[in-house]
C-alpha cells in the first residue's frame, strides 16, 4: 500500500495526483455510470469502490463480474466510464468484457498490477497498483493496493466535482496515509490469529459476515479460505442472515464477523447475538478497545480504527492471515493451490 501510495499522496499538502487517468478526468467526472468489471478477488475490490465511489462522487456504479457481462448484451454505451480491475492484466474474461465496452463505445481505465500486460494495453488509460509481485497463486496485496487507488480515484474524481467538503477530502488523505502503518500493527496480530486457526483446522464449513464496506470483505475473506485451505466457506452481508444463511448455523458452525466500529455497528452486535443464541462458534474482527463484541465473541481480533471507508485494507488483513495458518495447518501449498492458475486466460 505504501508503495501504491508513494508519489500520488501527499496528505499534508493536500495533494492527491494519480497521473495515469489525468487525460480522462472531465469523462469520468461527467460520466453517467461507473461500471466495474472484474473477476475473483478483484472483483471484491471493485465492490469497495462501489461504495467509495457512490458515497463520495454520488456517480452511480454497478459491479459486474467479466465473466458473466461478456457472454451477455449489456446496455452500455458513450456515456460510460469501465474500469477493469485486475491483478495479473491478463484474465480472458476481463479481457473479453473489455472488448465488448469498448466496442459500445465506453471509455475504459485499468487497474492492474503487472506493468505492460495485456488489459493496461488494451484501455484507453488507467492506473498501476505497484503491488511487486504477487507470489502465490490466490490475490492478497493486490486486493488492498487495488483499494488504496480505486480510493484514490474516487476521492480525486470527488473533489474534482465538488461533490465532497474540503475538510472531508483533507481527512479522508490524512486517513489514507496512516494506513500502512496500521496493516503493519495488523501482521504484528499474526501469532494471534495463529492460536485461533489451531481450534478451526479441522472445520467443514465457515461463515462470513460483515456489513456495509466490511461486506465484501466477508466475501473476500470466504474466498481466501476457501481458494487455500478448501475448506467450504460463504460470505453474506450480515443483514443477509436472516434470509437464510441462519439455518446454517449450529454449534459446529464458525461464524467470522467483520464488525468493526462504524454506522452500522449497532445492528452487526445484534446479529452477533443471533448467532450467540444458536451456539455458533464466532470469531469477530472488531476495533482496537471494543469490550461490548469482546463480551459475546468467542474469539476477538482488535485492529486498529480508520475511517470506516477505508477499512476494508485493514479489516481483511486478519481474515488473510487465518485462512493461510489454517491452510499450512491442513498440509496445504499455500502458494500453489490445487485447480487455481495465477492468470486465468482461457
Ligand atoms: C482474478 C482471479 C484472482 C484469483 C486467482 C484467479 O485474477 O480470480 O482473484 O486469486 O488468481 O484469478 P486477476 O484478474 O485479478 O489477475
């Protein structure tokens, strides 16, 4: 995140400067729609930006997955700005759909990690994540630093607008610029998490939950376990619960709360207590200090507080943690999962 940030920040100055969408600034400013198009763990991060990008800009985005637009006939057209998110640049679906916008006549940026490959060709302008390499198989700094600039690109296109007050947008960079250090006090939170993998190893099924921006962080973090420790896990938005993911859970059923301190803190306590009066097993990321979760849950992982917009780059951190002790604990390659390819491009 740090290296993503370098260069583009300067949160004491005021100053917010991503380069590589600066010609297409007025399109997206002007844009009718944002539609994110993306697969897998990147398309995770696109629904972060969904909220982002609708809370700050008031641009309505949608979130589609590439795989399903490209094979479909979606109403897009000159008025629509695409962005396509991906870490390796060169997933064939993401592709695909890429072509489809464009040949609609949409305006496309990239988000992309791998320098000069084949999606950062292929739009009309974007922006790198400078993420390094990614080693293993399954995406876990390219998820945050994906993030960190779809935040960046909101919060430039926000102010360019007017759409958000200048002491917002001043806090919001201050905000942004204190998150290295606070994923550097999260891996500090690994021998911990360690323990708590020891007494799931063994489990056959994990639910995620979490609500507003800490939603697709449940999904994401149901993906990591599942991509490399196979066991089966889902995420739902925790408000989800009651329509159906609540018969699931017993007292062999761990349930993972994203439930950081936010505006909707109140009723992801309440939705702990359902899960408490079924005998669910949870495990709750919560904020540094919260004794209220830290009185229902199991097992408690306290992070460090950040705006809630911007949490998801702290809150997953733990839950990418947990899903790899759990999966060398299970005798799994964690850099190699079975039937996964780091570029999916067929
Ligand atoms: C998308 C993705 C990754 C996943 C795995 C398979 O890749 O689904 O999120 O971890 O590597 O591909 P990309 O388009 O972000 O490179």
């Amino acid at each position: 995140i740090g290296d993503c940030l370098r260069g583009r920040l300067n949160a004491n100055e005021g100053h917010l400067h991503l380069g590589g969408i600066q010609d297409y600034i007025n399109k997206i400013t002007n844009a009718d729609r944002i539609l994110i198009i993306a697969c897998g763990t990147s398309w995770h991060a696109g629904l972060v930006a969904e909220y982002i990008f609708e809370e700050f800009c008031r641009i309505p985005v949608e979130v589609e997955y590439a795989s399903e637009f490209r094979y479909r006939n979606p109403v897009v057209g000159e008025k629509d700005v695409v962005i396509a998110i991906s870490q390796s640049g060169e997933t064939a679906d993401t592709l695909a759909a890429i072509e489809l916008a464009k040949s609609k006549g949409a305006t496309i940026l990239g988000v992309c990690n791998v320098v000069g490959s084949s999606i950062p060709r292929a739009t009309h302008a974007g922006s790198y994540t400078h993420a390094g390499p990614e080693i293993g198989v399954a995406s876990t700094k390219a998820f945050t630093a994906q993030i960190s600039v779809l935040a960046m690109m909101a919060l430039m296109i926000a102010h360019k607008k007017g759409a958000i007050k200048e002491s917002v947008y001043r806090n919001l960079l201050l905000e942004l610029d204190a998150i290295p250090d606070k994923v550097a006090k999260c891996l500090d939170l690994n021998p911990q998490i360690e323990i708590i993998s020891e007494k799931f190893k063994n489990a056959t099924n994990f639910l995620y939950l979490g609500r507003g921006y800490n939603f697709p962080v449940a999904l994401e973090g149901a993906l990591k376990l599942k991509e490399i420790s196979y066991i089966h896990a889902e995420g739902y938005p925790a408000a989800e619960m009651k329509h159906g993911p609540i018969a699931l859970i017993d007292e062999n059923m761990p349930v993972v709360f994203i439930a950081t301190k936010d505006g909707s803190y109140e009723k992801i306590v309440s939705n702990i207590q359902e899960v408490k009066a079924r005998k669910g097993q949870v495990i709750a990321v919560v904020t540094e200090g919260d004794t209220e979760i830290g009185s229902m849950a199991d097992h408690i992982i306290e992070v460090p507080a950040a705006h809630e917009a911007l949490m998801p780059l702290i809150s997953v951190v733990p839950l990418q943690l947990l899903s790899y002790h759990i999966a060398v604990m299970r005798g799994c390659n964690v850099d190699q999962p079975r039937n996964l390819a780091k570029s999916v491009t067929v």
